[in-house]
C-alpha cells in the first residue's frame, strides 16, 4: 500500500513540475550575440572557424583562464607527487624494478605511430581557424603520442628542463601577443595582425599564432602530468 501511495505522490509532482516549467516563457526566439556572431566573425577575425574565432578573439580571456587552470592543476599534481616521492624515497630504494618490458608489437607499433600522432596532434592546432579542433584538442593528441611511448618504453622519461621550459615559453607568447594588442589597439587581445584571406593557412591575424602557443602548452603540460603519474607508478 505505501508503495503505491509513494507512486501516486511521485506522480502528482511530476505533473505539477511538468505544467509549472510549461508556462514558463521560453524567451526571445532569437539570440542576437550568436546570430552576430556568425554574420560578422569571419570578416572581423578572418577565421572561417566561428567557434575559434569565438574561443580566441571574442573570449580570449575566458581561455587564457583555462590555460592558468590546467597550469595550476599541473603545479598542484607535482607538489603533491613530490612530497610523497621524498616521503617513499627510502622505500623505494630497497625496491627491485619489476617493471615488465613491452611486447614487441607494441614496442615497435609505437615507433611506427609516434610521430604520425605527433604530425596528426599538430595539424589540428595548426588548422585551429579552417577546420574543427585547436590548441587543446591537438595539444590533447600529441600528449597521447607521449603517452603510447610511455607504455612502450616505461624505463624512458622525458626531458623535464626542456618540457618546462617549451612549455613556459608557449604561455608567455600567448600573454605576450595579448599585451601587444594592448599596446597597439587598446585592448587586450586585439586581433592587431593582418587577417589575411579567409579559408587559407596563412589568414585570421593571431588566432592561428594562438592556437600554436596553445597547442605546445597543452602538450607539454599533460605529457608532464602523464610522467609524473607514471614516475609515481614505478
């Protein structure tokens, strides 16, 4: 009986949820930021990829923040990976490796992939503008490059000077394009170089610049994020 108590009840609320949400307005029909967006985006930006020139030019803040957040998610991971390391050190120590060695399909699959990962992750940040795909995505693929090299190899590291500092480098020409629009149009950001001809490499100022800065950033970030969980493993 109380279970069909509890289904009537269940059932009067979800129909009262239904018709209250129903005479609810669903507002203006047309959203007017989008509509110019997409009317006035390639001729402003000279990108034919609306989203990116959205991501880069219109809200070019908004991602420079979510570039901070992933370089913070990566400074937290090795701090607290390298606290326990010292705390293990010891322990570690007196450990045998007993890392297995990978099969050799996977060993040389992996020299066969590597670099066309590497060739797939960069021209997906490189044609950022033209096509679907960016900074992150690309930076995301060339990072899974790494990652397939890792599994191969688990006694092979990267070079943890050279990563930090590419990857420092790409941040600072992501700010350091921001400024100089500052210093040439007013604002930070600012679209300030030659938009070129639209639906070719070499066009939409300094969104495809961007996404290049963006794509070494991603990469280095999340393939040093991949060592260290990796190190960590071991």
């Amino acid at each position: 009986m109380r279970k069909i108590i509890s289904i009537i009840i269940l059932v009067i609320i979800g129909v009262g949820f239904i018709f209250a949400f129903s005479q609810i307005p669903f507002g203006k029909d047309k959203i007017n930021v989008a509509n110019y967006y997409i009317e006035k985006g390639i001729k402003q930006t000279g990108a034919v990829n609306i989203v990116t020139s959205v991501v880069l030019n219109y809200r070019g803040i908004d991602t420079l923040g979510e570039i901070t957040v992933l370089f913070i998610a990566a400074i937290g991971l090795g701090a607290v990976l390298f606290v326990e390391r010292k705390i293990q050190k010891n322990i570690a120590d007196n450990k045998k490796d007993k890392t297995k060695r990978a099969s050799l399909i996977l060993r040389t699959g992996s020299r066969l992939l590597f670099p066309l990962i590497l060739l797939f992750g960069s021209y997906i940040f490189v044609h950022g503008h033209l096509t679907p795909g960016g900074g992150f995505q690309g930076g995301a693929v060339v990072a899974s490059g790494f990652l397939l090299m890792y599994l191969a190899f688990p006694k092979q590291s990267i070079n943890k000077k050279s990563s930090s500092v590419a990857e420092s480098l790409s941040g600072l020409i992501f700010v350091g394009i921001g400024l100089l629009g500052l210093v040439f149009s007013g604002y930070f950001l600012t679209n300030f170089l030659p938009k070129g001809v639209p639906n070719t490499i070499f066009s939409a100022g300094i969104i495809p610049v961007i996404y290049i800065a963006i794509g070494f950033k991603v990469g280095f970030e999340l393939t040093g994020i991949i060592d260290d969980l990796l190190e960590r493993s071991k």
